[in-house]
C-alpha cells in the first residue's frame, strides 16, 4: 500500500493527542475530565475561526445532497441490521445460547500463547484500551474537518458522504451474512445477560432445526428426503402483543411481557448483539477510517492509524467480542468496499485534469501559433487558462453560501456530540 505524503504534520498530532488524552481516563480520571473539554473546545474554536477564509463552499454546497442522501442509506442500514441482530439472538431461545459452547477459535489460542512468551510489558499493552469505536469515528470527523486547512482536498462533505456510503454498504453486506447462518457466541452468558427473549425456540427453529440438530441419522434423513419429516407435536407459542401495522416483526423480535409494547425499544436493545455476528462491525468502522486516512492525509501518521487498527483486532479476539475470522474478514472487506466507492469522493486532485482539459481545447490555436513564432499569442493563451484558474479561486461566498457554511459547522458539530454521547461505550 502506497503512503502517499501528508500536507505537514498538524492533523497528525491533533489524532494523536486526541487518542492519548482520551486515554488518560484509565490513568488518572481528574486529568481526563480537565484535558478532555479543553481539547474539544480547542479544536471545535481552531475549526470555526478557519471558516472565515475556506474558499470550497461551492463544492461543499454541489456535495451536501450526496452526504445527506448517504445519511439517509446509512441510517436504513443501521435499522436494518438492527433487526436482524435482533433475530438471531432470539429465534432460536435463550437456552441455546447457554448451552451451546462457543466455536474453536486458533487466533484466541495464539494470543493466549503468546501471553506466556512475551515480555508482561508487552502483552499489557496489547491487553490495554487505548482505542475504541468511538476513537475511530472522532478521528474521521478529524479528517473531514481538516479540509478548513487545506490538509486534505475538498469537499469535506464529499468524503464525508463517501465513508457513509461505505459503511452503509458494510453493514447490510454484514446483517446479510451473520442472519444467513447463526453462530454461536463466543460468550455463551451474554445473551441471559442482555436479552429477555423466550427460553425456547421459535416455532420455525422447533420445525425446520430442533428435530435434526444433534442425531446424525436425523440429519442424514433429512438431506435424503430434503423435507421436514419429523412430527414436532403442538408448537410452544409466543407472546404476541399488538403492534399494529408493525405485527409482522413479532416472529422476529420475539417480545416478552417485560420488555414493554414498542417494537422500535426492542431494536434499540440489540446493540451488539450476542451471537457471533461475521464480520465485525467495529473492525469495520475502524478499518473504514484507516482507509480514508491514508487516501486523503497519508504519512506517518496514517501508519499509526493502522497500527492502532491491529491492535483493536487482537483486542476484539483477546476479549472474545468477536472471533478471529470476523475480524480478518471485516479487514479486507472494508479495505474493498473503500475502493470500490472511489467514484463519490477522490483525493487526486481536479485541478490538474481541468487545466489540461482547458489547453486541449485551445491545443490547435497553441500548435499555429508556436509555428507562427507568435509568442505574444501563446502568452495570451496561456494566461486565459490561469486567469480561469484563479478567477474561479477568487471567487468569495454569497450570503447564500454563508447560511450554508453556517448550517454545515452546527450541523457537523452536532454530529461530533452525537457521536461522542452513543458511542462513548464503544
């Protein structure tokens, strides 16, 4: 992979004393809750005092419908995935959960070797919490906003629209795969700790699952005759409160008395959820970042990034929120996804391809007037193509664009406090 060179080293140092001050809640707690505000004010105040003297609010303004279409698409997907994190939890009853051990797993069993080989020094710091969703997000938020300084090429909204997009379709390629076939969790307590959906399968697990999940002469009976032949007896029922025109999601929310009548507080609970969900989600995100960061900023730090990208896996795998496959596959999946989605946001820069487009068209009127020795005209030529350049540079915001500029800062801002207030836990 190509590092292509940063433009200086400021938004380096802003991440990575964002990540070590952020850090400093699991050293000292009263250094964390002064430094912390204090850095966000900071950066929030450096941002908005370069508002002023940003000279893209017109291809901000052209980017504004992509991102808000691209917030739109996320958010389905978000629901969607929602739903389905909740199905696999529960079609098939809390009692599989605990009773079905988790699956064999060699990167969990080379970390823990590796526990007994390393210096302690060294495997506390790959025990250690240093980086988070949450850290993740904040950092791509970092990087749009570095368009204000010219650190990386315009729109911010634009690359802002193209990691949502990706993600989006992440996250429904992911629900996709972990709802096709349902693996158990690589912590059997967690969905007795979390969820309170029924203790038994669903009628379709009690048909189509229960009869032929253990016995080999029941499986082998089933593939020769590929239909359901066993008599399951009268179905275990369900709760089924009345939802209205939202009915339908009650084969697969599974609701239980105490969990209330909303159907939309159920998804809201799912979180995570509890079963093995291929690929990870939080690799996802993570790798998403690292993506736009070395395209768009480069250097050193993007280096870092990826760093700390690897050390979240083996964290995901060393604690058993994921296994070791979820993860290996979120990295090249995401690594993919960011390529395949170049086409909404690039950072090669425009300019370059405007400017010999401008002197193809004007190429015939260049080749006569270099055999005419006709240099004043060439000159002429020439300073039409950079006059358009600066002329389209020099160009100030309308009071239109101002309201814009106006609206995006609060509205990326809010977006920054949201992030920090829903995933803070990770």
């Amino acid at each position: 992979m190509r590092w292509p060179a940063a433009n200086g080293g400021g938004l380096g140092v802003a991440a990575i004393t964002y990540v070590a001050v952020d850090y400093l809640r699991n050293v000292s707690t009263t250094w964390h809750q002064r430094l912390q505000p204090l850095l966000w004010s900071l950066l929030a105040l450096i941002a908005i005092t370069r508002v002023p003297f940003y000279r893209h609010w017109n291809a901000e303004f052209r980017a504004a419908l992509p991102f808000l279409a691209s917030i739109i698409f996320m958010l389905s997907a978000l629901l969607y995935e929602a739903l389905s994190v909740r199905f696999v939890t529960a079609v098939l009853g809390l009692d599989w959960h605990h009773d079905t051990p988790p699956l064999p797993d060699t990167g969990q069993w080379l970390l823990l070797a590796l526990n007994e080989k390393l210096p302690e020094a060294v495997v506390e710091i790959l025990r250690a919490h240093i980086i988070g969703l949450h850290h993740f997000l904040m950092l791509f938020i970092m990087l749009a906003f570095s368009v204000l300084f010219d650190s990386v090429k315009a729109p911010g909204l634009g690359l802002g629209a193209r990691y949502m997009f990706t993600m989006a379709i992440g996250r429904l390629l992911r629900a996709i795969t972990f709802a096709s076939t349902i693996l158990p969790s690589a912590r059997p307590w967690c969905a007795s700790a979390r969820f309170r959906v029924p203790g038994h399968p669903h009628p379709w697990a009690q048909k189509y699952y229960v009869p032929y999940a253990s016995d080999a002469n029941a499986i082998r009976q089933v593939i020769q005759q590929d239909i359901a032949y066993a008599d399951t007896g009268k179905y275990l029922g369900d709760y089924r409160p009345d939802w209205g025109s939202m009915s339908f999601l009650i084969d697969f929310l599974r609701p239980t008395p105490s969990e209330g009548s909303s159907w939309y507080s159920l998804l809201k609970k799912a979180g995570g959820g509890c079963n093995d969900l291929l690929y990870s989600g939080h690799m996802l995100v993570a790798v998403l970042t690292a993506m736009a960061w070395t395209e768009a900023y480069g250097g050193f730090s993007s280096a870092l990034i990826w760093l700390l990208v690897m050390h979240s896996a083996q964290r995901e795998i060393r604690e058993r929120h994921h296994y070791t496959v979820d993860c290996i596959v979120a990295i090249y999946v995401g690594i993919l996804l960011w390529k395949m989605t170049g086409f909404i946001w690039s950072a090669k820069d425009g300019t370059r391809d405007s400017r010999l487009t401008k002197l193809g068209k004007i190429q015939g009127r260049l080749l006569q007037a270099a055999k005419d020795s006709d240099m004043d005209e060439v000159r002429e030529l020439l300073k039409g193509v950079e006059l358009d350049r600066q002329d389209s540079q020099k160009k100030g915001p309308s009071k239109v664009m101002w309201l814009f500029a106006c609206g995006t800062i609060f509205f990326s801002l809010t977006i920054v406090v949201l992030a920090f207030t829903w995933t803070s836990d990770g």
